[in-house]
C-alpha cells in the first residue's frame, strides 16, 4: 500500500462506523502479531505470553506469525504494509528498530516513517556460551584458545544483538573469529550443540535452558550485573573483558497512520499485560525486565538506542552490507 492511501484508507474506515464509535469495539477480531524470529526464540516466546495474557484479560484473540529470516526485513516490512487498523502488530527488537539501520546500506522499510509504537515490553542480558567440545571453561580460556587459532573458531548469530554481541567481543578481546549468521537464534543453537560452531553471545530464554540441561557451557553474561538466574556465571566484564556490555530490548509496533485511539488501546492492552500475573512466568524464567512505556516514550528510546548501536557498530568496525 502507498503510505498516502494509509490515510485514506482509515479515514474510509471510520466513515463506515458511527460517529464517534468508530473505534470503541477494537478489538472485534484477532490481532496478528507478527514476529521476525523462528518459534522459540526470545521474541517468539515473549510475543506468545503477551498474547496470552490479553486473551485472558480481554478476551480478544491473539495470533502469533512468525516470520524469520533476512535480518528481521520480512516480519518488519510485512507490518510496514499491512492496514493501519491496529490488527497487525510487530513484536520486534532493537535488531528492526534500532541496528539495521547501521549494518545495512538500504531497508526495504523506515525503522520510523512506517510505524506507529506502541510500547516497549521488555529489556534483558545475554550469555556467553561454548560447546562442551571447546576445551575453554571461562572467558579468558576461551580468549587465549582464539588467540591460538585466529579465525578458525566460529560464532553464530540470529539477531543484531546476538551479532554485535559477538563482534564487540572481537574487538574488545582481540581475537579473531569466524562469524555464521543463522535467521534466528534457536538455529544457531542447533549447530552450537552440534559443534558446528564453538561459540554463541545470545539470549538467555534461548541459551540458559541448554546450559542447565548440561548440553553446553556458559562462560559469561553479557549485562553489568550477574543474573540472577545463573550467579555461579560470571559478567564478561568481571571474567576479563573489562567495560563489556550488552543488553537487548522488545517492543511493539503498528503501521503508520494506525488511529491514535487504536494505539491507546493497544498500548493499555500489552502494558497490563506485560506487567500482569499471566506473563510473568516468561519475565522471570528468562530474566527478562519488565520495560513499558507511552508511544512517546518508546519513539524516544529508539531514537537513543538508535544512536548508541550506531556507536557500536562503528566501533566494531562492521562495514554496512
């Protein structure tokens, strides 16, 4: 759709309801949210328990797309497309909204001009993670082995913040590694725990529960503070890399031109959701916190965050595809 039918299109819509009910029913119909990640990732898992809880507070009916791959483009830009009537929403991270803008030369969407926010919905650390295979038990081993063998140990990715993680690593470590890029996450941890690749920096919802369940090693946390849900793991920071850290976000996004109405639901929706009962099992298993916020304040943030992964990558000396 051309953005200057998105207007017309909602102003068609509330012409067709009367007045001053045009969007008192919301929701009527199921909501779409629609994910850039495979079926369990962080974002897969958030966007099912936000969803879940709407169910249970408003009984509207939530159903979750994925759809993986291209760095996040295809969820990002099919939200970008979609009727700007407040039944698609991106759940997405800092790897749409905030990173790609950096690592690549052209986006098929405007990580600002096509959305409408609607709330931040979470903030969180990574873990440092190896393949049992890898005969490093901590950071600093893990260091002198790349050192040892520069570019032949691999780390895989599937999101920006799984990437940066990594190169930041690089750069602050002084090592050299070799980079696989993954559509999502929990691929990457397929051939992690196949040791087709040695090492991966991703989340914790994804990496933890294979590091309890002894099928691979946890070296580091990525945040400024151990988490709480493994504190036998030292920070990165703390194990030798000093002043590493990084962190990722979630947030939910509507077309542009979604009516401001609309978005004040949705947004009251998905922050009581987000800080209710029924969600609370996936913000504690995962050491998730809770973040939400106006529509204003998450066009604020993502400005910042913008900015500082800007920073990053620059840094890291990562050249725009």
């Amino acid at each position: 759709m051309y953005p200057f039918l998105k207007p017309l299109a909602v102003a068609a819509l509330a012409l067709s309801l009367p007045a001053g009910q045009a969007w008192a029913e919301f929701p009527d119909k199921p909501i779409r949210f629609v994910v850039p990640f495979a079926a369990g990732s962080a974002t897969d898992q958030l966007a099912r328990a936000i969803g879940q809880a709407i169910t249970v507070d408003s009984k509207a009916t939530v159903v979750v797309d994925n759809k993986p791959g291209a760095n996040g483009f295809i969820a990002a830009s099919d939200v970008a497309k979609a009727a700007p009537d407040g039944y698609t929403v991106l759940i997405s991270t800092n790897t749409t909204h905030a990173a790609n803008e950096h690592l690549f030369k052209k986006l098929p969407y405007d990580p600002v001009k096509d959305y409408a926010p609607i709330t931040a919905l979470g903030r969180g650390g990574q873990i440092m993670v190896v393949n049992p295979q890898v005969p490093a038990k901590t950071v600093g081993e893990f260091i002198a082995l790349a050192k040892q063998q520069p570019g032949k140990l691999s780390f895989g990715s599937g999101s920006s913040s799984s990437r940066i993680a990594g190169e930041l690593f690089q750069q602050m470590a002084h090592v050299e590694l070799l980079h696989v890029p993954y559509k999502s996450n929990p691929l990457a941890i397929t051939d992690l725990l196949g040791n087709q690749i040695q090492m991966m920096i991703t989340d914790t919802a994804t990496g933890l529960p294979q590091v309890k369940s002894g099928k691979l090693r946890a070296l580091g946390v990525s945040g400024k503070t151990r988490s709480p849900l493994a504190p036998d793991v030292p920070t990165i920071d703390e194990a030798g890399v000093k002043g590493y850290e990084m962190s990722y976000w979630f947030a939910a996004y509507a077309p542009a031109g979604t009516p401001q109405p609309v978005v004040a639901k949705l947004n009251a929706m998905m922050v009581k959701a987000a800080r209710g009962d029924t969600a609370a099992g996936f913000y504690k298993s995962t050491g998730t916190e809770v973040f939400t916020s106006t529509p204003a304040e998450l066009a604020k943030f993502q400005l910042q965050e913008s900015g500082k992964w800007g920073r990053i990558i620059k840094a890291a000396n990562i050249q725009p595809e």
